[in-house]
C-alpha cells in the first residue's frame, strides 16, 4: 500500500480563524484515514485556540520535519519557540510575522518534496508585508519561490469553477493588463488544469467580457471587441475549445455558467462575487500553472468572528481534500503517460 498524501498546513494569522478551522478540520480521526497533516506554527499557540473554542481532547504530535509524521496523527511542526501574545481578531504585525514564519518552513519543505501538498490558512496582505515577504498574496509569493512564469487564480466549487485574468491589482489598472497575450496564456492554464487536475478530457471555457454588456459592439469600451475576441479565436486555434466574451451579469443570472467546465473572468471581483454566492462557505483557491500542488479556503481571517467558536470549517476542508484529489489525479496522469497504452484506453473510454 502506498504512503498516504502528506498535506502541509499553514496557520496563518495567529490572531484570526485560521487555527480554528484547522482544528476543527483536524478533530475527527477519520480523515486520516486520507491523508496525513503537518501543521506548520506552534502547540503553544494551538493550544491557546484549542482552549478559545473549547475543545479539549485533541493535540498535536510534535515532529521536526514532514518524514517523522505519524500517519494516525494530526503532525505539528515548531516554527519557532518563542512565546506570542495572541490579541484575537486585531490586525497587528505580530498576526504578519508568525504567518509568514509559518509559510517559509511550509513552502521549503513543499519545494524540496518532503509534503506533497500545501493548504493555506487566510493572512493578511498588509501585515505580513515584511522582508521576505513583498506581494500583493500567497499566490504572487508562491508563483515566485516555485520560479514559475505564470499562475491562474483558479476558484474551485461543485458548481462553478472560474479563474482571473488579473487577480490582486487595483481597478484602475484592470483594463490596461488585459492583453491579448494574458488572455490566450490563462486560457491555455485553464484547459490544462482542467485536463490533468480535473480529468476533464475536452474542457468547454466561458470567457467574460470586460465592460457592460461586453462592450455592446463598440458603445461601451473597445476591450471586449479588439482584445478579448481576438484572443479566444487564436486560444481556439491553439486547441483550446472556449466562447465568449459573455456579458458577466446575464451569464451568472441566466445560470448559463452550469454549460461549462470553467470559466475566465477578467478580473478578481468580476469572479470572486458570484464565486462566493454560488459556492456558498465550500469554495476552493486553488493555484493552477505552479509545479506543486496549493490550495486554500475562499475565506480571509475573519478577525470578527475569532475565537468565538463560530467559524466553519467547511471551506477549509474541501481545500485539503481538494488538494488531495489534484495529487492523485496528477499521479495517475503521469503513470498513464509513462504507459501510453494505458492511456488511450482510458482516455477512449471518458470520450
């Protein structure tokens, strides 16, 4: 039997949601039987929201690096000694600097194949703003430390799955990042992502428009006519099989978005808000184009609610085993293509 999946797990803002729902996640047993987690932060700060939620018969097994793991454990590793004052639900440098305490050792071990997987509790993006740490998100900070040219903030549920072509920028500078090229490049993400983390065999991609009414012919903004349809007709000619531009608010109120397998919006709001709506608390982030595997729950640190034993876990557990998922799906992928034959006749079988 093989070993199971180790799935890394950052802690994020020590004073927000983070440790909550790890916990909670962490606390039934019976999800090891899938997969094995090491936690990167510190029992003492585990125990202090362990405690804050009231919840009692649960800890950590303390290991130094992901091969001690016990596989019938929640793992933690101890990124540092040093007591920390925990001020729940405040925004303070001290939330920034443990988080990204934590996700340094995460990404180290990710990089160097000692986890398989690594799943991110929420940060914040102006605390954890420090030396080592200068981007706009995780997926900015992990497209750097995995070298990777390009990443697509690819949004997961049972219902939607939909990626941005520009993700943590401001509004004002939206319209003069869309390019053609991005567009084709992301699209190019997608279809792969879809094929070998989702096992769709033909991907069908929506692609939104950039202004209202995808431009209503020229009436409202040239984007959409001089950018974008030039770009899904060179896409579709690279083999990627896509439509649009669709008008963003009809698309989602028309349900049209459930007649295909993904979809491109243009920028980070345009997706993430009916994203939300539709996914409902079980929304996945997930970081398409790097050579490892990343996800995260499509909440932030939710500093309102900490500590108050309110906080669902739901969207932090379809993250881990979405993770999961995408690992054996990536495995089996590449066994199949080191037995081509194999592969046809699965392949033959899903068309």
């Amino acid at each position: 039997m093989s070993e199971k999946i180790k799935i890394g797990i950052t802690i994020g803002d020590v004073n927000g949601i983070g440790l909550e729902v790890i916990i909670k996640s962490l606390v039934d047993s019976r999800v090891l039987e899938y997969f094995t987690p090491i936690v990167y932060g510190s029992t003492k700060v585990a125990s202090f929201h362990r405690k804050a939620i009231g919840i009692q018969d649960f800890s950590f097994n303390v290991i130094s690096s992901p091969e001690q793991a016990n596989s019938k454990r929640p793992n933690m590793i101890n990124c540092w000694q040093e007591d920390v004052k925990i001020t729940l639900g405040e925004q303070n440098e001290v939330g920034g600097k443990y988080a990204f305490l934590s996700l340094e050792r995460a990404v180290e071990d990710l990089n160097a194949g000692k986890i398989d997987a690594l799943v991110t509790a929420p940060i914040n993006k102006h605390n954890i703003q420090q030396d080592g740490f200068e981007f706009p998100g995780h997926t900015e900070y992990l497209q750097a430390k995995t070298a990777s040219e390009d990443v697509l903030m690819f949004m997961i549920s049972d219902e939607l799955r939909i990626g941005v072509v520009t993700g943590h920028i401001p509004v004002k500078e939206i319209a003069a990042n869309i390019t053609q090229e991005s567009i084709v490049e992301k699209l190019k993400m997608m279809n792969q992502s879809l094929r070998t983390d989702f096992w769709i065999q033909k991907p069908k991609i929506a692609v939104l428009g950039l202004n209202p009414h995808a431009g209503d012919n020229g009436l409202i903004g040239t984007e959409d006519d001089e950018i974008i349809r030039p770009a899904i007709e060179k896409a579709t000619q690279e083999g990627v099989f896509c439509f649009g531009p669709y008008p963003a608010d009809g698309f989602f109120a028309s349900d049209t978005y459930t007649k295909f397998d993904g979809v491109l919006a243009m920028y980070h709001d345009q997706g993430l808000i009916p994203f939300k709506h539709i996914a409902s608390r079980k929304g996945v982030n997930f970081t398409a184009g790097l050579p490892v595997v990343r996800t995260s729950p499509d909440h932030g640190t939710g500093y309102d609610i900490a500590g108050k034993n309110i906080a669902s876990h739901e969207s932090f557990m379809e993250a881990i085993f979405t993770a999961v998922h995408i690992v054996n799906r990536r495995r089996e992928q590449a066994e199949l293509s080191a037995n081509p034959l194999a592969f046809r006749r699965l392949s033959r079988d899903r068309d």
